[in-house]
C-alpha cells in the first residue's frame, strides 16, 4: 500500500508528543519493508483559505508553524486523492482533528482531514464523504469545520471498552453511505497508550470494517496519522490499520 510521507516530517518543530524525537522513525522502522512512500507537496494557500481563516493562518505564520503544517496538509490530500482509486496511508504530522476554522488546540495547526475533503470536493472528485475519528480525543475541530457544509458525516467513537468500541466502528461501517471514508488515525487509544481501549489487532479489524465499507459503496478509503504516543506501539499499531485497509 502506499504512504505518504516526506523526510520534513522528521522535523521536532515544537515540544508537544506528536513532534516528539523518534515518532516517525518508530513508525517507519516498522511499516517500511510492507509499504510503498511516496512523497507530498505543500497545500496550496487557496486549499488552506478553502478551511482557515486569514486571522488564523496569520497566526500559525507568526508561529513559524506554516511550512511543516501546511506539508502536513498537502501530504493530507495526496493520501485523499490517491485513496479515490487505492486505499493509502497519510504518514503526516502535525497533526489536524483539534484545528477549527480560527482556533487550534491539542498539538494541531491547520486541520488535515478538512483540508483534504475539502480540495476533493471543490475539484469535484467527490461530493459525499465519511470520516470515522478513531482518536482518543473528539475531533472537534473537524466537526466544527464541516458538520455545516452538507457533504460530509463525523463519527467519533465514543466506547471505551473494546468489545463496545469495535462493534461501534462496525455499525457505522454497515450503514455509511459516501464516496470516501477518511479515518482520522490516533493510536492513542491503544491498551499501551493513553487511552488504553484497543490491541493492536483491534486496528487490523478497523481497517477491514473501513476497507469493506469502501468496497461496498464502490468508493475510496484513506486514513492519516493523528495521536499515538507510544513509541514501541505505534508502529505496529499503524502496521495493522495498513494491513486491515489493504485487505480486500
């Protein structure tokens, strides 16, 4: 399966744990031998101002943020173009789900997941989506940006027991209806990681529900990177959901 990813996202460019020294490479050590990288651009200003306001993006400007979020952005959009026809991987950081139209919080910058539906849309690839948030915490950001633009539906999940959690992402994944399903990938739920829900099979299983779903809808899949924090998890944790979304 494909993955993007770009050498920047190497970067520690602040002092939270999603730019932690070593994430991406525990990610990449992993996943490297089973997967196909292939590289990203940078968002385009018009793709950033299609989810941001001007106010906002000044500030993360200021912040001298504005390069690895909007590469973090652009890597977004190749994992969504090139989930329209292939199931694919956006191995990206910062990280978006947290990220509103002109607010941030929880160690995002510019919101990944809108970014990229958002360009799929307007360049008419698509014109329903589907996002299933599996990240510990609640993508408010992504629900803020598109709950009110009528293309696409937000799930988050909500269980926190695994058995609850895994029959919950299977009842969504029976009843979507789009054109694409984009997974906002945190791993932070994992039984080794903050949330302490999910194996690390539990994320094959998630990506065969997304994978299946997909098929059914005769559509596309994608997912990108959000939390996860673990470093001797992570990368089989991503491995996993990878393995789940390439079967089928």
């Amino acid at each position: 399966m494909k993955v993007v990813f770009d050498e920047e996202f190497h970067q520690v460019y602040t002092g939270d744990p999603a730019a932690d020294e070593g994430r991406m490479e525990a990610i990449m050590e992993v996943i490297g031998p089973h997967v196909q990288f292939v590289n990203c651009f940078p968002a385009s200003q018009g793709d950033i101002d299609a989810v941001h306001s001007a106010d906002h993006i000044d500030h993360v400007k200021r912040l001298g943020l504005h390069p690895i979020a909007s590469l973090a952005a652009g890597g977004a959009i190749k994992a969504a173009t090139t989930g329209i026809t292939e199931p694919c991987f956006g191995l990206i950081r910062p990280p978006g789900h947290h990220a509103s139209s002109n607010s941030a919080w929880g160690f995002c910058f510019y919101n990944n997941m809108a970014i990229a539906l958002e360009h799929l849309r307007r360049s008419g690839a698509i014109q329903t989506a589907y996002v299933l948030d599996i990240d510990l915490h609640f993508g408010d950001g992504t629900v803020n940006i598109l709950q009110h633009r009528g293309y696409a539906t937000i799930h988050n999940v909500s269980a926190h027991e695994r058995r609850s959690y895994l029959e919950e992402v299977r009842e969504e994944m029976d009843l979507v209806q789009a054109d694409i399903i984009g997974i906002s990938a945190g791993f932070d739920n994992h039984e080794q990681d903050w949330g302490g829900v999910l194996r690390t099979d539990d994320y094959r299983t998630i990506g065969q529900y997304v994978r299946g779903a997909s098929n059914r809808n005769t559509g596309g899949c994608f997912a990108i990177l959000e939390g996860g924090y673990n470093h001797r998890v992570l990368g089989h944790n991503v491995l996993a959901l990878i393995e789940g979304l390439s079967e089928g």
